[in-house]
C-alpha cells in the first residue's frame, strides 16, 4: 500500500513539477519570434497611415529593463511607438507575443538586441 | 658721337627685354593647348558607361527554392559558378593567412602576425574577428559568395534561426512570416552584383573594432563620396569600385602588402595592357602632368600619393592611439564607455585608451612596396618604440617612393623574459573582454599560437604603419611646392640622405657665395671710387 502511494506520488510530482516550474518563469507566455514580426509589422503599418516617420522600428528591446517592459506590456501604454489607436486594436496574443520578444532581449537579459 | 654710342645701347636693350619677355611667355603659353598626359589617359579609361552584365539573376530557376541555410544557397551558386569556392578557397580572403619571408612564420591574421589594436586572431580560435570571415558561419561550411557579390544586405543568420524555430507551426500567421521571409531571401539571392564599395567596406571599413579605427583613408566615408573627398570613388563622379583598381584573377584580389609590393612593376597600361591595374601609373603614366613642369621629374622620387592626398580621415576621424595598459577598469563592477571630442570612445573597458582625429597629416617614408612585420615568435627590444609593421625602402632603391603613412601607436603587453609580443584571447567566456585577466587572457592566447609564455608580462610602445593611397584629393588640392621644399616646417622633414633644395642648404656653399657677391661689390665700389678720386688730372 505504502510502496503504491509514493509510486503514485512520485509520478504525480514528476508530472506536475515541470508544468509548474514551468510556470514559474517570470516571463510572459508568447512566442518571442513570432513577435518580432508581429512588431515590425504594426510599426510598418503605423508608418504607412502617417504615425511615425521610420518604417522599420525605432525603439528596440535593449531599450529598456525587463522591468520597464512588464510595465509598458501590462499597462497597454504604448505612446513610445506611436499609434495608439493601432495597438490597441491588437490582439491579446498579438500583445503577449511581442512582450515575448522584449522580455527576451530586453536590456538586462542575457541577450539584449536593437531593431535595424 | 655720345648719341650714336647711347641709340646702339638702347636698340640692343630693347631686344634684349624683348626675348627675355619672349622666353618667359612662351612655355606658359604652350602648356594651356595640350592637356597634361595623366589626365588623358585617365579620362579614356572612364569615357562612358560600360556594361559588363549578361544575365539577370531572378530569371534563373534553381535560384528561385526555399532555401533553408546559407550552404544551400552556395551550393546552389555553384552549379553553374561550379570553380568559384575552389578559387576562393586558395586566396588569403579565406585563409587569413600567407607564407612571409622567414621559415615557418605565416603572415595574416590567422597566422603569427601582431598588431598593435586587438592584437591577434589567435589562429581564428578568437570567435570576435570571425564575423568577417567569408564564410557562412565562421571557418566551417561553404564561402558565403553573397558577403562580396550581394547587392542588398541581408540579415540571413537570423532569418534562418527563425525560419528552423517556425519549422511545422501552422499558425496562419506564422504560415505568412515564413512566406515572407522566403520572399525576402530570394530577392536577396537573386540580387547579385560585381563587388560593390559597400560589399568590400562591410569588413574593410570597420576593421579594428569600429569605422574607421584602422587604415584612415578607408572607412564609411568611401561609401557614397563626393569628388573633394576621392576623385575616383566620387559618387556623382568616376564612381569606381573597389574592384576598378583591386582587380582580380581567380579570386586573387590585387593590392595585398605583407612583404611583397601589390604590383611587381610598374607599368602603364599603353606599355602592357594586361598590367595591374593597382598602381596609379597604369592608367595616368609615369609622366601625367604638364610637359615640362618640374613635377614630372619628382615621380622616380615622390610617390603619387604624397602630393595628391594632403590629408587622411578628412571626413570621419580614424584611431590614432591604442593603450592598452588602462584596460579593465570597471565601474561599480561592471565594464563602461567614455565619449570623446570626436564622438568617438576615448576609453572602453574591454580595450583601453583611444585617441581619434581628422584631417591628419601623414608622415612620410620611403617605400619600395614591402613591409617588414613582427611576429608573435620575434624577439623586441622593449627598450625601444617597437616597430610593429614599417615600410622598407631607402633612397638608393630604385623601386623606393617617398610615400605617406598613417602612424597608429600603442602600448601592448610583451613577454618580458622571452622578449617578444604576445596574444590575449579576448572574445569568448575565457577571454579578456569577460574575465579583465590580462596574464590569464596570454595565457590562453599564446596556446592557440602554440608560442610559450613565462608568466610575466609587462607592456611597451610600439607603432603599427598603414599606407595611405585613397582619398585621393582633386588636383587643385594637391600639395604645393613649398609644403616640403622649406627650410623649417617641411613635410618631410624626416627624410634623409637626399638633398632638398629649398629644405637643405650647405653652409659652406652659401657663406662662399656670400663673400663672392660681396667682395665683388666691394671690389667695383673701390675700384671705382679709386678711379674717381684718382683720376690723375685728366679733365674732360
């Protein structure tokens, strides 16, 4: 009896430990290079309707904090790039995502990168 | 009778001021019709646009796939530019490296050579220098034939990583990056050009950490200049490549000066029509200028170059000093910058101090085409400024130029038991750039090379010469006479052996000289007064 509640409790935190941990990551659940994309091509469209002047993106990752960006990202305040309207009509993937791609080269992560 | 005697003297003065005046005109005049020979030659070789092109790229099929990797799109050039890698392969573009004149020393940066900004390649194994290595990835895998003959520069690295990581998504809106990207790689693929100043200026421009930090009369200036800065490279002008002079036979490019000239002769193109192209005579003559000006006798003398490019860095400063032994301060733990003047670094953690300027006067030395460069495995006297790289060449040579030099000094750690110059790693996790070890960094760095280390390092002065041949000033900007033929703020004040005139006098000379013209006038004034005074009663 004994010996089938730890093979039970065994598998259940193998199971569950890695979702967790997983979890645990302080970073948000978007697909980093489907962002940047996603980012370059709001910035383009923004461009296009007269928002900025640079169609390829002006503000990059290694801008800011990995702090700064939760910030930015979970406050929807976007007047840095321009376009209000546009970002707002994003998605919330779409959002998550281009977090995602921030978060990652942000300037304090292990590899912070500028646009361009 | 006096007024016979005074009509005579007047005739034959008149015809005498006559000719002199004459004389005087009469070259001046001659040289305004005919044009000065270096000038027409030089306008042949540009008149008109010629077009060497007979295909266009997009229209050929295999070039139109999805590719996937840089080998691919290689492999792809090479099944109808099927010798193009082999050739390439053999040259000094991808082997960095290059037999020099002593047994078992290689010249090259993947070879033994050392020079005073980061010092070594430490055999390639420093990952920092490899980005511009011809190469799709470093030493391995195929020649990335689109580094020198891609029109449109194209981040190919990164779209590959991203298009290998979106690899089965089937997102729609992923399904459209990838199309895009796809898109975005083949007009890049199907965009192919002879080498642009562009191409060559990617890596030639920035060596050295930055633009224009190493050669002076090379960085990002030369992309689009106008006619003041370079009459050749002048955009709304000649508009050369690279390749105009840098010829090439089999991927040989011409121009390399490790110990032998660029050009084994030196000949125009009217005398041999399959010479180099990379001396200034093959297309201007060994006599361009006026007939009968005295330039044209300077050209077995003065190289081309020292009157025709005043000043180097005219438009973007270059790095003249590098000293390495402020490198590794840290602030708050953690490496920093220091903006100068010149919006350029002064300092940088990683490296050290920098001094930059503009508008730089060259020095100037004689030179015969060959270099002579220390090695890791030489031996230096530290007592001494260490001549990391100098031009050969003395006035007896018939070969050797007087020819303008970019000086670039600097302190570099040496071996001071074994005497000689040593390697630090510096990029990567064990290098300088992370660790701020210097004796760990020659450890590591000396490894690569195979070249023993004692453990004690010290650092001392040296100098590292560049050649100055672009930037070529238009002709009225050329150095005037008086620039180097004068007595105390010559040019080439460094130049011995030879005699200037204007610059050298012979004292001796000169004082004989002085006492000829005075003790003659001396003489006639005596003479003449003893005439007068004793004119022995004779009145007339």
């Amino acid at each position: 009896m004994i010996k089938k509640m730890l093979i039970f409790f065994t598998l259940t935190l193998f199971t569950f430990g890695p979702v967790f941990a997983a979890l645990a990551d302080d970073g948000p659940d978007g697909n980093h290079r489907k962002g940047k994309y996603t980012y370059r091509k709001v910035i383009q469209a923004c461009h296009e309707t007269g928002g900025v002047d640079s169609p390829t993106p002006t503000v990059s990752p290694a801008d800011m904090t990995r702090a700064e960006w939760k910030q930015v990202f979970e406050n929807r305040n976007f007047e840095a790039f321009g376009c209000q309207a546009q970002w707002d009509a994003l998605s919330d993937q779409d959002i998550l995502d281009i977090y995602a791609y921030f978060y990652e080269f942000a300037k304090d992560s292990p590899s912070p990168a500028t646009c361009g | 009778m006096e007024f016979r005697r005074c009509k005579w003297f007047f005739r034959h003065a008149a015809a005498g001021l006559t000719v002199l005046c004459l004389l005087a005109a009469g070259p001046s005049g001659a040289a305004t019709d005919d044009e000065a020979l270096g000038m027409k030659l030089a306008k042949q070789a540009v008149r008109g646009d010629k077009h060497w092109t007979t295909v266009d790229h997009s229209r050929i099929e295999i070039l139109n796939q999805e590719f996937t990797s840089g080998d691919q799109i290689t492999r792809t050039c090479l099944t109808c530019h099927t010798d193009a890698s082999m050739q390439f392969k053999e040259t000094i573009h991808w082997t960095w490296k290059v037999p020099s004149e002593k047994e078992g020393i290689m010249n090259g940066k993947a070879g033994h050579a050392v020079n005073n900004f980061c010092i070594s390649g430490n055999a390639m194994e420093d990952k920092g220098c490899l980005s511009c290595h011809a190469g799709w990835d470093g030493t391995d895998g195929e020649v990335n034939c689109l580094s020198c003959h891609g029109a449109k520069k194209f981040p190919f690295k990164e779209t590959f990583a991203d298009l290998a990581a979106f690899e089965g998504d089937d997102d729609p809106d992923i399904q459209e990056i990838v199309n895009e990207l796809h898109t975005g790689i083949r007009q890049a693929v199907q965009n192919i050009t002879l080498p642009q100043r562009s191409n060559c200026g990617e890596c030639h421009f920035k060596g050295g950490g930055g633009d224009g930090v190493k050669h002076g009369d090379l960085d990002t200036s030369l992309a689009k200049p106008n006619r003041m800065l370079d009459v050749h490279m002048a955009a709304e002008g000649a508009d050369f490549s690279c390749t105009r002079c840098h010829t090439t036979v089999k991927h040989h490019i011409a121009g390399r000066l490790y110990t032998r000239p660029a050009a084994a002769e030196r000949k125009s193109l009217i005398e041999d029509d399959m010479a180099s192209k990379i001396t200034c005579e093959s297309c201007h003559s060994a006599t361009p200028h006026n007939a009968n000006t005295k330039m044209n006798d300077h050209t077995d003398k003065v190289a081309c170059q020292s009157c025709h490019i005043p000043e180097y860095a005219r438009v973007n400063p270059t790095k003249m000093s590098w000293d390495w032994t402020t490198a590794g301060r840290l602030k708050d733990g953690k490496p920093f910058d220091e903006k100068g003047d010149l919006g350029k670094p002064v300092y940088k953690s990683i490296k050290g101090t920098f001094t930059w300027a503009k508008n730089v006067v060259p020095e100037y030395y004689w030179y015969n085409g060959s270099f002579e460069n220390i090695g890791i495995k030489d031996e230096i006297d530290p007592q001494q400024v260490v001549e990391v790289s100098h031009p050969l060449g003395t006035p007896d040579d018939p070969n050797a130029r007087i020819h303008p030099f970019k000086i670039h000094t600097g302190k570099q750690p040496y071996d001071k038991v074994n005497k000689q110059l040593v390697a630090p790693l510096l990029s990567g996790p064990k290098g300088f750039w992370t660790t701020f070890d210097m004796d760990e960094a020659i450890t590591l760095g000396n490894q690569t090379l195979d070249v023993p280390y004692s453990g004690e390092f010290d650092y001392v002065e040296t100098t590292y010469a560049f050649p100055i041949t672009h930037m070529v000033a238009p002709a009225e900007e050329s150095l005037e006479c008086i620039y180097c033929h004068t007595r105390d703020t010559s040019r080439l004040a460094g130049i011995t052996g030879i005699y200037m005139p204007g610059r050298d006098k012979f004292a001796i000379v000169d004082t004989i000289g002085l006492i000829a013209v005075l003790g003659a006038l001396a003489g006639v004034t005596l003479h003449g007064l003893g005439r007068f005074f004793t004119r022995n009663g004779r009145e007339e």
